[in-house]
C-alpha cells in the first residue's frame, strides 16, 4: 500500500488510489514510457490486523524500498524479469531511464497491511511486454497481468532452479544480509525479517513425530515446495487456528526457517507446546490434510493418556497417533468431514511413510508386534493405527 506509481512524466499516485480508467505510464522492454489506462485495479483492504507472512523486503538506491509479494517482478539490466523472492545484493534493478540501481538487502518475513494491484488490459503480453512494465517507487516493475502469466509451467522451473530469500540454500550462497533500514524501525511500514520473528525454544527432550534418522532421511531423499509456498503456509496457519479454538492451552508454532522435516510436542514451565518445523510444511507428501493429522499426533502425547514416556506425561508415540486420530480429529473436523479429512490424511501420511500399501492382508503382518515400547512404530504400524482409529476399533498391538 501506498507505493507510488508513477502516471505520468513527472507525477506519480499511490497504487491503491489508481482507479480502472486512470492513466499510468507504461512501456515494454525498450523503457518507451507513455501513457495507458489502466484495465484492472484491486487489492487487500490496509490494516495492522491483516498479517501476511512471506513477504519480501527490498530495500535500493537511496534509502528506497518497497515492500512486495514473493511473486512480483522486476526488469534485469540483461532484459529478463526476476522474481522479488530471487533477488540477491548482486543483482541491480533499474529506474525508467534503464540506469542499473543497487540492491542493498533483501529479506522476507512478516507484514501488517494490505497490498494492491494494477493492469493496463487482460491480454497476453507481446515479447517486448508492450505496455506492461510500470515505476513503482522509481523502479521498473511488472504489472499484475505480467505477473500472473509468470505463473505458468514455462517459468516455474526457471525459477525453480534459484535459491529463495531466506532458504539455506540462498543464506550458504549469498549470507544473511542484516540490513539496517529494518533492524534501525526507521521506516513507515509493519514488517518483522522472519529472523526476528520470536520461535519458542525447544528442548532437547522434546517429543518427535518421528525419528531423528527417519528425518535425515527425508530431508536428503524428499522433495519439497518452495521455501517461501504461500499455499503450505497458509495451511499451517489455518490448522493452529482451527485446533486453537478446541484446544486454547497449547501454544502452537510454526520454526518456518527450519528445513528439518519433523513436528515436536513438549511441556515447559508448565506450559503445553506443539511446534511444526517448515521441513516437514513444506514436504510434498503432504497437504493441509495430512499436516492436520500430523498436529493431531503432537496434541496427542499431550492428551493421550497411557501409555507415557516413563517419568512424564506425555503419551508414547503410538498412543498418540491413536489418540490424535480418533479423539483429536474427531473434535476438530466433525461429523462426515471428520472422515473424509482423515482418509486423506491417511493417504498422505502412508506416501509419506514410504507405505507402499494400506490393505488389510498388508496391515494383519503387524498385529501383534509390539516391540516398540514408547518409540516411533513401523510406519505401516501408524498407518493401521490412524485406520483402526477411524474404525473405532481397538489400537494394533504393534502400536503399543
């Protein structure tokens, strides 16, 4: 919000007071600048209550900078368009005279406001992008129509193949740029770096959804979503929202940054803890379903009754699968969307337990081994355990 853009020569309007019909000036890759109307202008309503996570800051030239979704774009001195979640203190934007403008920090993290965007037309953009580069705040930008069609497969995996904003693949390629205009607050904008963004600690005997290993494992061999995927976190953040409600003692958290591919549950100074890690969000093995079962689990070793870990409270992990499965689930997704919720989350976890099979000839190999004691059961076991659970039937003996 309020970024001006400019509309003429020597006048410029913040974005969302830029109305459809308006002038805006506009050019292609050859930075011709002229005027057009604009066929499209919408956007979120401004508020501090509005959070947005996974927002970039981009800060350039003369302590300028701008605050924009990880899918805007920006034109390169080599005439390509680059994503705002790509840029890198290496890279140089430009202003409307094509003249190269430094990058001094980019960071992503947590903004409080809304945002606005705007077209010239709806129609496909010709190869020099005739009338679909805008200046925003000085700097030469794609429009929301150019935006969009660089949604396609034809430019994800170019994409693909460079690191994130605040991925460890970018910190290990580029390090963690501090940059001063956000760490000093002298800017007039609500937004947190994701490095400052306040993580409960967990301890060392913190609870796991599975096992150190298994997490290795899955984390060398998986695949995972973009780092900055506004769809997997959106997920996670609805799912503590939901489970919140039904259960408001349990402090719930998202370590986004970190790629490890686990989920923990622990109590400290008395007080409930469940917390995601952004490895495991992110895995493409699993989708809001699946990541809700996952939570269940975390709010089952705090629910779950016996068996515990010895000398605490907390359920052993079979238990809890059982116990988030039948009791957690059932409370939070009800009636009929109870089951078709949990039959997805099934799915989900048997690809991601390497299940290759759930039926029952499969899953009667299990019963009756219950070798495991407290530890993480087999995951065929977990499997046959989440079923049971919907089923109401009794928890395998393999679970535990």
């Amino acid at each position: 919000m309020n970024t001006p853009i400019l509309v003429s020569k020597d006048q410029s309007k913040a974005v969302q007071e830029i109305k459809v019909g308006d002038y805006v000036y506009v050019a292609g890759l050859d930075l011709v600048w002229k005027q057009k109307k604009v066929g499209y202008s919408g956007g979120s309503q401004s508020s501090k209550n509005t959070r947005q996570p996974g927002i970039i800051f981009i800060s350039y030239g003369q302590e300028q900078y701008l605050v924009v979704t990880p899918d805007s774009l920006f034109l390169m001195p080599d005439q390509t368009l680059k994503r705002a979640d790509k840029l890198t203190i290496q890279d140089h934007l430009l202003n409307e005279k094509g003249q190269k403008v430094a990058i001094h920090g980019v960071d992503s993290g947590v903004y409080r406001g809304g945002f606005h965007h705007i077209a010239t037309d709806t129609q496909e953009p010709n190869e020099n992008l005739d009338g679909h580069l805008v200046i925003a705040n000085g700097i030469v930008c794609a429009d929301y129509t150019l935006q969009i069609k660089y949604h396609g497969d034809e430019h994800k995996k170019e994409f693909a193949e460079m690191p994130t904003v605040g991925s460890k693949a970018y910190n290990d390629k580029y390090g963690v740029v501090k940059d001063q205009a956000i760490r000093n607050k002298n800017i007039d904008i609500d937004f947190t770096p994701s490095s400052e963004i306040a993580i409960p600690k967990r301890p060392a005997d913190a609870l796991a959804f599975i096992s150190e290993e298994d997490a290795q494992a899955h984390l060398e061999y998986g695949q995972f979503r973009d780092h900055l995927d506004p769809v997997s976190r959106s997920w996670i953040d609805y799912l503590f929202t939901q489970f919140k409600l039904h259960y408001p003692d349990i402090n719930f958290s998202v370590d986004w940054n970190n790629d490890e591919v686990n989920a923990y549950a622990w109590i400290s100074n008395g007080e409930r803890h469940v917390q995601i890690l952004g490895g495991l969000v992110r895995s493409t093995t699993l989708e809001l379903e699946g990541l809700a079962l996952v939570v269940a689990h975390e709010i089952g070793h705090h629910y779950g009754g016996e068996p515990t870990y010895p000398g605490s409270t907390l359920s052993c992990e079979g238990q809890a699968d059982f116990y988030g499965a039948r009791n957690v689930m059932r409370k939070v997704w009800f009636g009929e969307f109870y089951i078709s919720v949990t039959e997805k989350a099934i799915s989900q976890l048997a690809d991601f337990f390497g299940v290759a099979s759930t039926d029952m000839d499969k899953q009667a190999a299990f019963m009756g081994k219950n070798t495991n004691g407290c530890e993480h059961p087999p995951g065929d076991c977990r499997i046959e355990t989440y079923n049971a659970a919907v089923d109401l039937k009794p928890k395998p003996a393999c679970a535990g």
